[in-house]
C-alpha cells in the first residue's frame, strides 16, 4: 500500500472535525490536514439545536455569513413543558425573548451574539466541511479506516480504504478522532467509557415537511419546543422555512416494556400531544424515521501521546440541553489551538494534554448532570431528588438530598474549562432562572443574604490556567484547592479585585458600579456567587448593618434586576 504523510490526520468530517482542520489551517496555512470522512455528504443527522456558544466559534472560523445566509431559524430560546407545571413556560438567550427586526443575512453582533441557529445538518455540515476543503484541508468522503495502527499510546498510521480505489496508508504527527459515536480511534486505542448518570433513553425522529412554526420572532426567529409527555418527551425543531426535525425520547425500559415498534410508539406520541399535534396537521412525513440509543457516557481518556478526542467520541450528554454541537465545536477548537501549540514548542506538551483532558471532562460531565438535574425536577419522571446527593457527592460534596438539589439547581460548578461562571455553557443567572420555573421554588441568589464578603483562599495553591485567543494557549494565574478552581480572568479577575480591597457588600458593588462596565456588572455577581458556592468566598450577615444587594431573577429571561440596598 502506498504512504501519504501530513501534519494532522482526522478522521470523520463533521462539526467537530471541519472545526479542527478550519482552525489549523487558519492559523498556520502550511499545516498539512487530512480529513477521511466515511459518508458522502449531504446526509441527514441528529443534533440541529445549538446554544449561542457556537456563534463565536463560526465566525472565528471565517464561516459565519455562510451559515448565516443558508436561513436558518435563528434560535431565541425555548419553549417547555416541564417541571412541577403542566402550563408552557419559555427559555429565552434575550431579554423577554424580544428579537428586533433585522434584515438577514445578518453580522455576527449585537443581537445575534446572543443568539442561536437551528440547523438543517445536511446543509450545515456540507457548508463547513466544503469551508475547511477551501482552506487547504484534504478532503476525502466515503473514505473508511479499516485499521488504527499503534505502538503503545503512539499512532502510528490509519488504512484507510476509499470508496472507489486500492486502500493506503495515512500517516501523521497527529490524529483526531472526530468520528462521533463510532469513536474508531477511541475503541482502538483501548479507552474504556464511563456513564456517570442512571438515565438509559433511547430517541426515535423523523423529518417532516409544512409543519407550521410555533412562533415568528423578529426575522426568522423562533423557539424550539420540548413536551413533556407522562413516558418521555417530544422535540420539535424548525429546520428551515419548510423542513421540521420532530423526535421523541422514552426510557429504554419503557421502550422495552410497552412492546410496541418504534414507527408506532412514535406516532402514538405525536398524536397524544395537542400543541406538538396542532402544529403538525398539514404536515407530511419524509419517511427517514430513525432511533438510537440515547445514553450519556464519558471517555475516560481524551488525549495520548499524538493523538486527541473530539466531539462525541469524548462523550455524550443527554439531548434535552441541546449541548451536542456545542460540546463538538468547543472541544475541537481547543483540539486545534493544542496542536498549533505542539508545534510551537514553548508550552509543555503534557500540560497542554491534561489541560483539554480537563477540561473536556469538566465541560461533559456538567452537561451531563446537569441534564440529570433537568429530569429530577420533571414531576413526569418521578421525583429523583435523592439521585443529586451523588451528583453533588462526584464534585466532592457531602450533602443532603435537598441540599443537593438546591446546590446543583442554582449554580454549584464555578468552570467548566472557561472563564465564566456556569454550569455547562449555562450562566449561573440562566440556570437560577431554569431552576425557578422548574421546581417552583427558591432561586434566590446567596450573596444577597449577607452584608459581608470575605476571599478565603487558604490552602490554595497557584497554578496556570489556559485560555484559547488567537491561535494560541495563553497561560494566566488560578487558584486551585482539591478539585476546585478559581481563574482569575474575565469576571472572576474582576470580583477578586473588588473582594481584595472591599468587605462590606455596598462598598464592593460601590467598587464594581465604579470599574465594570454596566453591562459586565451581573458576569461579575455571577462569578461571585458561584465563587461563595464553591468556598472561595465566605459570607457573614451583621444584623446591624443593612443588607447590601437585592437581587430578582427574571421570569423569562436569563437577566437579573439588581440594587443596592
């Protein structure tokens, strides 16, 4: 078999994948990628919801006015039913879910920072896989690998079989397995796979045509639907002007106990729910039903000595969140900004493969707790609430199971690989919001309980923390204490600078209203919150003293209206 030598070898040409040959290439247009894709493209696939994560990252990649013009809904929020309340409740990315009427196609600003894309993937991975072919990539679609070869942790080449044509031999300084749940470099390099979560569901979906949309927002805006039904729950997902993705996601054991087929399970589903029903009537069935298991797992390695994980083969996370894509081009990007570092050789090589470990572990395994919280407080589901005392005992808690699901459903994780402070790619505002309508009960924000604030640092010891800019890993200072870790970057550099000379609530918001932007007033309450639930801070009410902060979670709308006292 003949040899062919490159830079980097990925295999499959997905979200993840172009996203890894899009940013090598734009960043050191010399670098050699070959990306093996085993379809030929278009091809349907699941997955079309995104969060506004994704934004940044397709405009980095110099491919956002192409998403942009393909007319995609834009994603505004959700629509749920779900929770302790059979009546519809709303998730909006902007303030009252209010889209101002723009002409499309659109820049990335504004608005649309804070948006999202429904996406028709047929469409959507062609575009980025024939962008990352524009940049230099190597394509190559139906191209499969037959063998991963290996000496110890070290790749050593793939054979590669093409559709048409003599199979060869693909040899690189460094592979990616992009190739979703298939995971073939995953299974070859022998990495085992853990599911940290009791929830086993499986998804069955098809695509329709001339359903009618829920709602018009703006231009071409819209929210997603997800129904709650007694046994599972339906998604419904405007592709495009005419194109809808409707799924619906059971427990296996129901699946299993009901007897029925998938096409029947299904169809009694759609029928059973009046809005999903109503807004299907004039619709008609593209006839591509499709089912797969639906069960979150996490690698229990991402990267070796050449080689890294990408997208779902590091995991899955249940798809209530609509995390998939978002996991995929944010783990990717990182993936390619490592591999540029290589080259580079100024940071060390391990530290730059335990930091993506990290932080891919980090950011899929909120997701999927947080997805596990998500079901606990569905009244459908049943009442899981004790099943959070794990969750929060995996992030080194010992705590009740009430305490546990108030921790976990207002904000208990300050990073998850990045900056902000979040659950996932949720803000801490979003997921007090979430917990709010969910579980109607206590959202209330911590810090507003106390008059004084105190940093608490001992123990702690400093160490570097990486941020992804440019095409390059930069280095900045954190502090780390067991498995926590406070960055000191973005909001929570600003906190800590207000805490550090301030420790009466109405002179630390006097210090913020002074040196933060009005606009990154409520990231630097967040970090500060997050910040007093994981330790960092320790707060103390003087009855003599008033109470220095208010703070009110919006009904429908992850902001916060915010005085002081």
């Amino acid at each position: 078999m003949q040899t062919h030598s490159f830079d980097t070898v990925v295999i499959g040409g997905g979200p993840a994948g172009a996203t890894v040959g899009t940013l090598l290439r734009k960043y050191a247009p010399d670098h050699r990628v070959l990306i093996l894709e085993r379809e030929r493209f278009p091809r349907d696939h699941v997955g079309e919801s995104q969060l506004p994560v994704i934004g940044a990252i397709l405009d980095e990649m110099g491919v956002w006015d192409q998403i942009e013009a393909a007319d995609f809904p834009i994603k505004v929020g959700a629509t749920y039913r779900w929770g302790t309340t059979p009546d519809l409740w709303h998730f909006n990315f902007l303030a009252h879910g209010e889209l101002l009427s723009e002409p499309r196609p659109a820049r990335y600003r504004g608005q649309r920072v804070a948006t999202a894309f429904q996406v028709d993937r047929s469409v959507y991975d062609e575009i980025l896989i024939n962008h990352a072919e524009h940049l230099g990539c190597d394509v190559r679609q139906e191209h499969r690998v037959l063998e991963v070869r290996r000496e110890g942790d070290r790749v050593t080449g793939l054979v590669v079989q093409p559709a048409d044509g003599e199979p060869f031999i693909a040899e690189g300084r460094q592979y990616v397995d992009a190739s979703g749940g298939s995971g073939i470099l995953r299974r070859a390099m022998g990495v085992e796979v853990d599911s940290p979560t009791t929830l086993r569901n499986i998804a069955i979906w098809d695509y329709w045509l001339n359903a009618d949309w829920a709602e018009e927002i703006g231009v071409g805006g819209t929210r997603i639907q997800v129904m709650s039904l007694g046994y599972g729950w339906i998604w419904f997902i405007p592709l495009g002007p005419t194109r809808t993705s409707v799924g619906l996601v059971v427990p296996a054991s129901y699946y299993k106990e009901s007897g029925e087929r998938p096409a029947d399970l299904y169809a009694r589903a759609l029928a059973e729910d009046p809005r999903i029903r109503g807004l299907m009537q004039n619709a008609v069935s593209q006839d591509k039903l499709q089912t797969t298991n639906d069960w979150s797992f996490l690698a229990d390695q991402m990267a070796g000595e050449n080689w890294f994980l990408a997208g779902d083969s590091c995991g899955f996370a249940d798809p209530i969140l609509s995390a998939g894509m978002t996991l995929a081009h944010a783990g990717a990007r990182e993936v390619a900004y490592s591999i540029l570092e290589f080259d580079r050789g100024e940071l060390d090589a391990k530290w730059i493969r335990d930091t993506y470990d990290d932080n891919q572990r980090r950011r899929i395994g909120q997701h999927i707790r947080f997805a596990d919280y998500w079901y606990s407080v569905n009244a459908q589901f049943g009442d899981l609430k004790s099943f959070t005392s794990q969750i929060a005992k995996d992030a080194g808690l010992d705590l009740t199971p009430d305490q546990a699901f108030q921790w976990l459903g207002t904000g208990g994780f300050v990073n998850d690989g990045n900056p902000q402070a979040s659950i996932g790619t949720f803000s801490v505002a979003a997921v007090k919001q979430i917990s709010q309508i969910m579980s109607d009960g206590d959202a209330t924000w911590q810090i507003a309980k106390y008059n004084e604030l105190r940093l608490d640092l001992s123990g702690a010891t400093i160490e570097p923390f990486a941020t992804y800019e440019n095409g390059r890993i930069v280095q900045s200072k954190s502090y780390v204490r067991g498995t926590k870790r406070l960055p000191l970057l973005g909001p929570f550099r600003l906190a800590f600078a207000a805490l550090q000379r301030e420790k009466e609530m109405p002179r630390i918001m006097g210090y913020l209203r002074q040196n933060v932007p009005e606009l990154a007033l409520l990231e630097a309450l967040q970090a500060m919150e997050a910040m007093l639930a994981e330790g960092w801070i320790k707060g103390k009410y003087d009855k003599k003293k008033p109470l220095g902060l208010n703070l009110v979670v919006e009904p429908e709308s992850p902001m916060v209206e915010f005085a002081t006292s």
